[in-house]
DNA sequence: AGATTATACTAAGGTAGGCTTAATATATGC
DNA sequence: GCATATATTAAGCCTACCTTAGTATAATCT
C-alpha cells in the first residue's frame, strides 16, 4: 500500500479540478462571461442537447432534478435559456438554449480552452491523448451520465 | 474550436472529481473513518511531512491559512491531530499526527484505492500511468503546491 | 376508474469547501 | 523602531450541491 499522500489518485483529481475552476473563473470573468463554472456546465449540457427535458438534464448531468431547476431558474432569469413545453408529455418542459445563451458557448468555450491549453503546457500528445481516453472511461467507470452516442468528439 | 460539450477538458475533470468525491465519501463511511474527503485531504498532507508549519501547510495544499486553521480546529477536536509549538518560532505552530490521527490513514488510503480501482477499471496500464504522469503536470502547471523533492512517490 | 408513478416546482434548511476583510497578540528580522 | 510574519478570532459571503415535504398536473398501469 503506497503512501497516502498529495499525489495519492484522488487528492490529485481533486488539487486538478479545483485549481481548473479557479483559473476558468478567471478566465470567464476576463472575457465578460456572467455565469459561474456550475452554470456553464449546465450551458453546455444544453447546447449539446437543445430541447432536452429537465428530468433528462438532470441524469445527464449526474445530480437531482431539483438542483437542475434551481441552475434553470438562474439561466433563465439571465435569458439564456428558455423553458418550453414539451409536445408530447405536458408534465415536462424542454430547455433550449436563446440567443443570449448561444452567444456564451463561444466565449465560455475559448476560457476553456485556455485553461486547458495552460494545464496541458508540456505534456506530450500521447499523454494528452491517453489522458483524455482515461479520464472519459473514469468519468464512464464511476458512473453516470448516459451520454448520447457519440457524435463526434470532445475537447 | 471543437463544440462545447460533456466531454470538454474543464467539465470532464469537474464531472470526475465529483464523482470521485461521492465514491470516496460513500467508502470512507464504509470504513468508518469520521472525516470528510478533505478532512482526509489534510491529514494526508500532515502524513506527508509531521510536524510542518501551518502555513506551510496551507502553502502547500494551496489555500488559504485560515482555512487551514478551520480544518485543523475540526480534526483537533476529533483527536487526530495536535498543535504544538514551534522551537524554532514561536509564533508558529507544529501539527502532527495522533495516533488516532495516524491510524486513520491505513483505512483512508484503503477507500481511495477502492476508488480509484473502480475508476481505473479497463484502463491499459500505460494508459494509466500517462494519465498519472499527465495529472502531474498538470497540477504543477496550474500552479500551486510547492512540493518537498520528489521523495518516493505516488498513488 | 382508481392507484401508482412521473414531471416540475415551491419551501426550507442543510452540508461541504472554500474565500474575504478586519483585527489582535505575539514574535521575528532588518 | 518598524515592517513583516504567524496563528487566530469574528463575521459574512459564495458556490455547489443535497434532503425532506409537499403540491398540481399528467401519464401509465391494473
């Protein structure tokens, strides 16, 4: 059994997320973009799928329905999403993306890759690329979001 | 500019440290080790160098000293570790380990393998191990922790 | 038709993991 | 002496969730 320590797995993911989130923050505030890193997810889950249901959202997204309706709540007070009804069951509602919103995956996207391209500074492709491979079957391993067949990828 | 989705750098580590978070509080109870995963975070980081400063710590473990103090108070009071003074400063203070502290580590590092077994889970050794070279750098690029020299290591 | 389950939401409150400003007492270094 | 360092207290804040409880409405199943 190795030592417990800062470089033990799991303290690393978490030392890695949490200084991501501190410099995208940075990165967003720099370029204008009004929503926290929690909200941007909740964007780009949407973008990936306009139109989705809230209860769909939620599993996507691995957490409760009521805590996607209270990040809906604040996206939509801000105008970037708008909630509509659902055609086929009128108990759901289907999140959409408005103009306003579509216009922050941009922005939102390049803070992204900013940090990512400032976190990745010096590691060679090939860990690069095996680091994405792992990190996807992780994220599939720990379970969660059922992702819709790929549709062509990621970064 | 590849479209913004789940599977983009930032949120796919967001997503993987959540739910490593989830997995490791979910073992830690198992095992029932009394602390919160960053409770968990901080002893191992006392493990890493007993005795060390509180600043050092917070150094460290890249945040603030008084939040370190906040999570020292809690892990004080639960027995695991003491402060005592610095012979060299007085102002300062040393924290090690209790023997209560000390024999938390066995079963904490014990739940993390169990995560991280989990999460690893048909990833290629190689795969593996670039991932963990990757994170490395990562964190370093990200900046923070100033580590001791590399003392034997890892995972 | 009635029972059960599903969808979104409101209300309320909580935990965890930090952060910040302000200030204090004491100690160290120049 | 003055500036800086160390740990701490006080207070309040933010983010990112979670939970129980309940409601109105709708869909599904028996």
């Amino acid at each position: 059994m190795p030592p417990l320590g800062p470089d033990t797995f799991g303290f690393l993911i978490t030392d890695i997320a949490r200084l991501l989130r501190r410099n995208f923050e940075r990165e967003i505030e720099r370029a204008g973009v009004p929503v926290t890193p929690a909200e941007a997810r909740v964007l780009a889950h949407i973008a990936r799928c306009d139109g989705i249901r809230q209860t769909v959202l939620a599993d996507r997204m691995g957490m409760s329905p009521m805590s996607v309706t209270s990040f809906l709540d604040s996206l939509e007070a801000a105008g970037m999403i708008t909630r509509g009804p659902d055609p086929q069951d009128r108990r759901a509602k289907r999140v959409t993306l408005t103009d306003t919103g579509t216009a922050l995956l941009t922005p939102i996207a390049q803070a992204g890759q900013k940090v990512r391209a400032t976190a990745m500074a010096g590691v060679a492709p090939s860990d690069q690329d095996a680091f994405h491979r792992a990190a996807l079957a992780l994220r599939d391993n720990l379970g969660s979001t059922s992702q819709p067949p790929a549709e062509g990828s990621s970064k």
